[in-house]
C-alpha cells in the first residue's frame, strides 16, 4: 500500500482568546478531531465556508500555527518528519519541502523588489545555490515553467496584470522544487477567465514537476474542474471525504448537498434549486452540542442535539459524518 504523503490523525488547533478573570479564559476551537491522508501525487481539495478551519488546517500542516494535539505525519520516502514535534533544524528542511502558494497576488510581493530577487528570495534564505549563477540559473528554469518572459525578471510587480502576478508568486513557491504545495484560494481574487489559466497551470506543474496539492476553496465548480479527492469542513471538522466524482455524483451529508446546490448553473430550469441554508454558522468559541450543523440542518432530529455522529466509512475513500446519512434522498 502506498504510504500517505501527509497523514493527520485527531488533529487539533485551538487559540486562547484573552485572559480571564475567574476560570479558564476562553479557547477558539479552530481546527476539531481532523484526520485525513492526502496520497503523493493527489490534487486533494478542502472546501467551505469561511470560518469553517481550512486555512487553519493548510497552515498547521505547513506548521505556521501551533498544533494542540494529534498528529500530522510527512513522509516522502526520503525522509519523515512529526510535524508537531519538529526541531528548528529539520522545520529548515521541512520549509524546503512544504510551501504555501498565497491568495492576494497583489500583497504577497514586494514592490521594492524585482520579479528576478522575488523568485531568488527563498533560495537565497534557504541557502539552496552557492553561487549568483546557480540562483539565477533556477530562476529562470522555474520561471520559464510558470510561462513568464525572461524579459519579466527585470521588471517590478507592479508592472504586472493580477494573472501574471500570481504567476510569479507560485515560481517564487516552487522555485526550491517542494513536495507538497498549500494553495490557499489561490485563485479567488482573480477574474474569471484567468482563473483558468492559473489552474491548467498548476495542473501542468504538478504533472512536470510530481507536487502534491491540498486546494483550499469556498468555489466548488473550481474544486470539481480540479482536484481528484474532496474534503468538506464545517465549524472545524470534516463531515464528508470522498473522490471528486463520488461527492459530486452522491454526497451523504446534508451540508455537502446544500454546498452542491449553490453552484451556479447556466440552465435558467435550475435556477432557484438552490438549497438555502439558514442562519449563521455558529461561534468556534462556543459550538453547538451533538452534531455541529444541527442548528442548520434541515434533518436534525432530537438525535442530533445530544449525539456526535461518528466518522464512517461508506465506501472505498468515501467518509461522512452523519447520524442519517443513509436516509438522505439520492440526487
Ligand atoms: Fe443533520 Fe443530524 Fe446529520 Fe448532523 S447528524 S448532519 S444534524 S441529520
């Protein structure tokens, strides 16, 4: 069996808010009980709404948060790190492995600094090329792969469309030619049209260079075009896992389904098919009791105010979290 690139098991991040006066001060419960494998190779997307702790997870992957407890395993073949219990000398080397594309292109570069400098930056930091030959050398293979003109190098970031901006960001990311890529909405703030040109893109690197992605996404039309394996967050958990095609052809969990729902579709006779969710999602700081989407769930029962549905496997890669999963109506 192949082994998993990174495997989380009852991952947990919390962040103390303030101090209190009287007991223990308040704790925000980011990231709750997550466990998943993402497989070498595998474009793994991690999608819902804001607050839901997808960002919280990309980044405890990539230890820029602290984790509180559980586990989260990186393991390449050639070597094998506990990511919670890193030491400073192997996060040195564990930095070269795990990168973070950014989702502003406009405020993750420099304008002080040229296109050229901005993709040597981690090189020079990591202290990956001994010579100024070496350096510009890579520059220039990554940049060609992330199709920019040599011409570009010269130049500062705001001479730059967002498309092209965001270009340079991900050779800027994988210019130390890393395992495993976190693409935070990578794509969000870009117009329609380029965000299609950024993804073939990243599909391209992937295949050339063997990277691993976890995708984060609110868009699950960009998700679906992309990934090969899906995972659904609400309030900090996972609710469901499944291959793309299996989630999108049969999701098991209400919140899922509401999700797929609210793709827009270009069929006029679909639209108002639209399942509303109601309400907000609730406080991290203080999550609802039994099932946590049951102050939203349009098929909570009394069950699911008291009882945390367990995490079950349905089929082969397909996992939910629902006390009524197998009751849900089918598509
Ligand atoms: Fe809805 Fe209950 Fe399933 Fe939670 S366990 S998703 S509240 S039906």
């Amino acid at each position: 069996m192949t082994t998993p690139l990174i495997h989380i098991e009852n991952l947990k991040v919390e962040f103390q808010l303030g101090r209190a006066l009287f007991g223990k001060p308040p704790m925000l419960r980011a990231v709750n009980n997550v466990s998943l494998n993402i497989m070498p190779g595998q474009f793994f997307g991690l999608v819902g709404e804001s607050g839901s702790g997808k960002t919280t997870l990309g980044r405890a992957i990539l230890r820029a948060v602290p984790i509180s407890s559980g586990k989260i395993n990186f393991d390449d073949g050639k070597v094998s790190y506990d990511v919670g219990k890193i030491s400073q000398t192997e996060l040195k080397n564990y930095r070269k492995l795990a990168q973070l594309i950014f989702q502003d292109p406009y405020a993750a570069l420099s304008p002080r600094m040229t296109v050229r400098d901005i993709i040597a930056e981690p090189l020079e930091v990591m202290e990956l090329t001994k010579t100024r030959e070496e350096t510009d050398q890579k520059v220039r293979e990554i940049a060609s792969k992330c199709r920019l003109n040599l011409e570009h190098l010269r130049r500062f970031p705001h001479a730059f469309s967002g498309g092209q901006r965001q270009r340079i960001s991900i050779a800027r990311t994988l210019v130390c030619s890393p395992d495993f890529v976190v693409a935070d909405e990578s794509v969000a703030a870009l117009d329609v049209s380029i965000q299609a040109d950024i993804l073939n893109l990243l599909k391209s690197l992937q295949s050339q260079m063997g990277l691993t992605f976890l995708f984060i996404s609110h868009d699950l039309s960009v998700v679906a075009h992309i990934c090969d394996h899906v995972a659904v967050m609400y309030l900090g958990t996972l609710v469901e896992s499944a291959p793309t095609k299996k989630l999108f052809a049969n999701p098991r969990h209400p919140y899922t389904k509401a999700l797929l729902s609210s793709i827009p579709s270009l069929d006029p006779d679909d639209s108002g098919k639209a399942q509303k969710l109601e309400g907000e999602i609730p406080s991290p700081v203080n999550p609802p009791n039994g099932c946590n989407f049951h102050t939203r769930c349009p098929m909570a029962e009394a069950r699911c105010r008291t009882e945390v549905p367990e995490w079950r496997q349905l089929s082969e890669g397909h996992s939910v979290a629902c006390h009524f999963s197998n009751n849900l109506p089918n598509p």
